[in-house]
C-alpha cells in the first residue's frame, strides 16, 4: 500500500508541475509558484479540517516547517527553470536531488551504507547533469532556442526538493496534517522572498491563475500521500518512488508540447533515470 501511495504522490507532482510549467511559459514563473503554494494551503486547511488525526508535536511542526523551506525553494526554482529552458530537460535535473540528497544524509549523519548500485547511481549524477545542461551549439547542433537554460535554477530546485522529502519524512504518523498546513504557509513566505529579491510580480492575471491555484493544490495533495507513504514504507523507497514524478512532465512535454532534444541531452537523461533507478536499489 505503501508503495501505491508514493506511485500516487508522484503522479499529483507530476501534474502539478507539467500545469504550472505550462502556466510559466507565459507568466513570471516565481509568481505562478506564489499563487499555486496560495492554492495549496487552501486544500491543507481544509483536509486538516476534515480528517481526523493524532496530535502533532513541537517536532513535527519543525519538521513540517523545514519541508516548507524546501518546497519554497524547490517549487520557485522549477517554474523558474521552466520558463527559461525546456521542461523535458529541467524537469528531470530537479528530480536528482530529491533522490541523492536522502542518501547522501543517510550516509554521512545516520551510517547508512548503501549498496555498490547505488554508489554507481550516485557517480552517474554528475555526467548525466553534465550532458543535459549542454545546448544545442555545445555538441555541434543547430537548433532553435537553448533548452538547456533553466539547468542551474533546476539544480537549486533539486536541493529544495530534497530538503522538502528529507524533513516531511520525520513527520510523526501519530500526527495530524497541521505540520503539512504550516509547510505550505512557509513556503509561501520562502516564495515572496525569492519574488521580492528578483523583482518579479506579485500578482498574475487572466484565466492561468484558476490551474495554478488548482495545481498548488494538488501538490498539496501529493505531499499528504508522500507522508502516509512514509508511515507504511521505509523513508528511501517511499522518497524514491514520489521522485519519479518527473516522468509525468517529460512525457507530456515530448508528446503534447513537441519539445524536441539533442542527441547529448537524451543521453543525457537516459543517465537521469538510470542514477534514480540505481540509488533506489541502496
């Protein structure tokens, strides 16, 4: 059931972030991040509400803070990244982190020793990151536009993603969803921090802000089920397995948005999937 939950949150972050990156072609993509976080609270409040729980702990609210931390950074430096390069590209860079950061925390703070695949997944990171972040004229191509751009806010992102799973997974089971409210109530104010420093609007306009607030909303959704994953799996299957949500906004991106990739860089994200699919077998 476990593993069900985490398929199920990687599909609502999947969703989420195919919409709002479609939303950021056109709009300042710090803004869209603002407003779906806005979204987010509303359906947290309201779940929060309505299904009973335990009672949270002065650490779970820490820890559902520090996961809002995460999240701000993570979800305002992927639209960020999608509205400069191609979502096909940026996407997958932002899922790295969200698996290899848990790792790398197991293995240095907790004495976690992963098995030989997962070091070769880890080792698998650095090229994989290399070859999608070249552009077309880098390895000798000629095509339109740079999709490579958004790689390094992508990479940004990635740490915040990781961030964002490693302190939701401390979330007490006995817990009700108030720490998940207070997560995206910080997150929210992470966001208005890094709009503010890039001088970006506050407020978006015409008809894209109903799915924004809508797809914030269910990214909220998909953080709940993550946290009920938790408490059913072990931490790195469960993280794992809701950061293959990236595999949701590639596809679609190929198929509907007919972005197109260099040679280097579909290598390039062959080495994604393959250090994703190693270090979960640590």
């Amino acid at each position: 059931m476990g593993e069900l939950l985490a398929l199920l949150s990687a599909l609502c972050f999947g969703i989420t972030h195919f919409v709002n990156g479609l939303v950021s072609r056109r709009r300042n993509g710090l803004t869209v991040a603002l407003h779906a976080q806005v979204g987010g609270i509303v359906l947290g409040l309201l779940l929060a509400l309505v299904l009973d729980g335990g009672t949270a702990s002065l650490a779970d609210y820490g820890w559902g803070a520090l996961s809002g931390v995460g999240t701000g950074i993570g979800v305002a430096f992927l639209y960020r990244a999608m509205s400069q390069g191609a979502m096909s590209v940026v996407v997958p860079v932002s899922g790295v982190g969200a698996v290899a950061l848990p790792v790398l925390v197991g293995v240095c703070l907790l004495g976690e020793r992963p098995a030989l695949p997962a070091w070769v997944g880890i080792a698998a990171v650095l090229p994989a990151l290399w070859l999608v972040s070249q552009d077309s004229s880098s390895l000798g191509h000629k095509q339109r536009g740079t999709p490579a751009a958004g790689v390094p806010s992508a990479l940004i992102a990635s740490v915040g993603f990781g961030v964002q799973f490693l302190a939701m997974a401390q979330v007490g089971m006995d817990s009700d969803l108030w720490p998940v409210v207070l997560s995206r109530v910080v997150s929210v104010v992470v966001i208005a921090a890094v709009l503010g420093s890039y001088s970006a609007p506050w407020r978006p306009a015409g008809e894209p802000w109903a799915a924004t607030v809508a797809a914030g909303a269910l990214g909220t959704l998909a953080i709940v089920l993550y946290l009920e994953a938790t408490g059913q799996q072990l931490m790195a299957v469960a993280t794992v397995l809701s950061a293959l949500y990236p595999a949701i906004p590639v596809l679609l991106a190929l198929v509907m948005l007919k972005e197109r990739l260099n040679r280097g860089q579909a290598v390039g994200l062959v080495f994604t999937a393959l250090a994703i699919g190693l270090i979960a077998l640590r």
